[in-house]
C-alpha cells in the first residue's frame, strides 16, 4: 500500500469518526473527504482517531487515547479548535474538556462561516464543496423519499422559535392568548419566551456572522431578505469559545439588544438552540434566520425542519382585510389567503415565530401560548 493510498485510507476512517459524533448524519464520499483535507492536517489524523470511542475527553483521558505528551496534545487542539474542529471549553466542575465536533449542526461548517471569511479561492473552494455536500444529501432523501422521510420526521426538534413580541406598525405588543389547558409542569422550568429576557439572562454574548447568509454570500447567492450577517449570537461557554477562536465578537447586552431589534424590523425569526437539542437546558447559541438562506427554511431545506414552539398564530377573520402580508412575510408557508381573500393558517406549518403578526396593519393576528408543540415539516418532493 502506497504511502498516499494510506493516507486516503485514514482520511476514511477520520471521516466515519466524525460522522458519528452528533449533528447532521454524513455520508463518508468524495466531497466529505476533500472537505476534510481542508479542515485536519495529515498529522492530525491519529489524534482524530483517538476521539472514535469517546468524543469528549480530559487531557489525561487524551494522553491514555493518544500516546502523545501533554505539550503535542495541546498544540493539536489549539490548532484543530481554530479550525472549528475542536471545541475546548472547561465543564462546570472546571475540567478543560476536548469535544469532537461534527462537520454540520453544530460543528465546522457553522464555526468556519460564523468568522468573517475573505472571498479567497480557498474559501470559495470549501464553500463549493459544502454545496455540493448539501446537493448531494438532498439528492440522498430525494431518491428515497419513502424510507427516509418518515424516519426522518421523526427526529428532535433541532432548534425552539422565541416569537417576536412587537407589532411593528404600531409599536403596540404583540397579543398573547394563554390555552386554558396548558399548565406549566410542576419540576420543569419552561425555556425563556421572549429573546429581549433572553438576551438578559446571560452575561457573555458573542455575536457572529450568519453561518447560513455568509456561505451563500460566497456561493454567489446573496440573501434576498436582509442586509444583515451579523444576526448569530452564541451564550456563556459557547460564547468563549467562538469570541476565543475568532469565530465571533464579545459584545454587550445593548448591542445584542439593537441587533435583535434590526433583525425584526426585516422580519428575520429567533430560533434558540439547547445543548444535544433539550430545551429545557439552558441556550447555547440564537439565530436569526430568513426564509431564502436558512437551512432550517422551506426555500432551502433539504432535510425536514423539525422545530419547538410553544406558539401559534391566531388570525381574527373580524380584522383581516386581506392585504397579504402574513403570506408574503410567513416563513413556512403557514399563512395563505382563502377563497374570499382573508388570511388563513395551517397549524400543521405555523411555527409560531410572531412575524406575521408583527407586521400585520390591522393587528388582526395574536399568539396563542400553549403546550409545546413540535412542527415538522417535510422537504417538497421533487418529480423525477
């Protein structure tokens, strides 16, 4: 076996470490492996392969799985940790814990675009092949759309909608209607529900940029909603590690809150993450996301969009005069106007994200808070 041949092999073997480490499920091809030798350095093959039993590690448990002295440890991790790789944070007991990361949701494809990317041939390359990874998947679930999709609907909620709270013609709140059947559970505290209490809760914020708009700002297909990228907040730890790797920026609470404000005056939605998707953990990152870029949006989808929510439009037939704008602004297509032109909604794609009713002139829309609910919604099926 040639010495190149070998190196193929362990780049493989690399891969299926990392396609089993969470997020988005992978398959091992060509353009996985090309993404790879971009991202770990032949020299850091084994090191990678030393996380295929355990993919979060002490030091000490790295020095037993690898063999190598603290000092090369270190270096391998800095380096890998800067390449979105890596995440290496201290756990609440202040152990420095190595977590391998995997290549999609969340991983080094958000890490990578959340930094401010130069428009390089490097980087136009990986922002290819991240194309071509996604056009690849999707043809995946497309020619087996029978056996997939009902496997797939079936997954967790990958992220929780935090409704928009305003009416933007007004100035006037959002109305909130609370489902007299719905009771808080008595051991469990329900996640925050508005993002301006959100923002407050926590006291390291970082902002990056849109992982989602600046990959397709490099793809050559800008968003056509917003102006805006740097809309990706991540919280505490997650926060260190991203303003740490140069992925995002420390900001204040102020900043965060004027950004949120930008981003609903252009209709984006609040979608929080929880760690290993358990909303009842305390939130790890915020987006804000379009309908044209998103992958979790039905313009771009190409896995079912699987979301929380404990919110659901209301529309009042008394105070719609049909003027559209809940179906123009709707970001699932849950919104639509009936056969005498008043807005309709479909439970079944209402995530509940408030911006219809933030821009609604009549104020004829209002929330209703109940249990929650998860939404998913399969991609189109696409003829042959």
């Amino acid at each position: 076996m040639s010495a190149e041949t070998n190196i193929d092999e362990k780049y493989k073997q690399a891969g299926h470490v990392i396609s089993t480490t969470g997020g988005t499920p992978l398959p091992v091809n060509d353009t996985l492996l090309k993404l790879l030798r971009y991202f770990i350095m032949e020299d850091e093959l084994d090191f990678i392969m030393a996380f295929r039993d355990k993919t979060s590690q002490t030091l000490e448990q790295l020095k037993d799985s690898t063999a190598l002295p603290e000092s090369e440890i270190l270096t391998k991790v800095r380096d890998l940790a800067a390449r979105g790789v890596i995440f290496n944070q201290p756990n609440r007991q202040g152990v420095m814990v190595y977590k391998l990361l995997p290549l999609l949701n969340v991983g080094t494809f958000e890490y990578t675009f959340m930094g401010k990317v130069e428009d390089s041939r490097r980087n136009r390359e990986i922002s290819t092949l991240f194309d071509q990874l996604f056009d690849e998947l999707s043809r995946m679930v497309q020619d087996n759309y029978d056996s997939l999709i009902p496997e797939l609907m079936q997954m967790p909620p990958v992220d929780r909608t935090v409704p928009v709270m305003e009416n933007k013609p007004s100035g006037d709140p959002v109305k909130i209607i609370v489902d007299e059947t719905f009771e808080k559970p008595v051991d469990r505290i329900l996640p925050t529900q508005e993002v301006n209490e959100l923002i407050e809760k926590f006291d390291e914020i970082a902002v990056g940029h849109c992982f989602c708009r600046h990959h397709k700002d490099l793809s050559g297909h800008p968003c056509k909603q917003t102006d805006l990228r740097e809309t990706c907040f991540t919280f505490g730890k997650s926060a260190r590690y991203t303003s740490s790797q140069g992925f995002a920026r420390m900001i204040s609470k102020e900043e965060a809150l004027e950004i949120i404000r930008q981003c609903e005056a252009d209709g984006l939605v609040h979608k929080a993450f929880h760690p290993n998707f358990d909303i009842h953990k305390d939130e790890t990152s915020l987006c804000n996301c379009c309908r044209c870029c998103c992958a979790e949006s039905v313009e771009n989808m190409f896995l079912p969009i699987a979301n929380a929510t404990n919110f659901l439009a209301v529309i009042d037939p008394d105070l719609c005069t049909g003027c559209g704008t809940c179906v123009e602004k709707c970001h699932t297509g849950a919104a639509y106007l009936d056969k005498d032109g008043l807005a309709k909604r479909d439970p079944k794609l209402c995530i509940g994200c408030g911006v219809c009713a933030a821009f609604c002139p009549e104020e004829a829309i209002s929330l209703k808070k109940g249990d929650t609910r998860i939404v998913r919604i399969p991609p189109q099926r696409r003829s042959a």
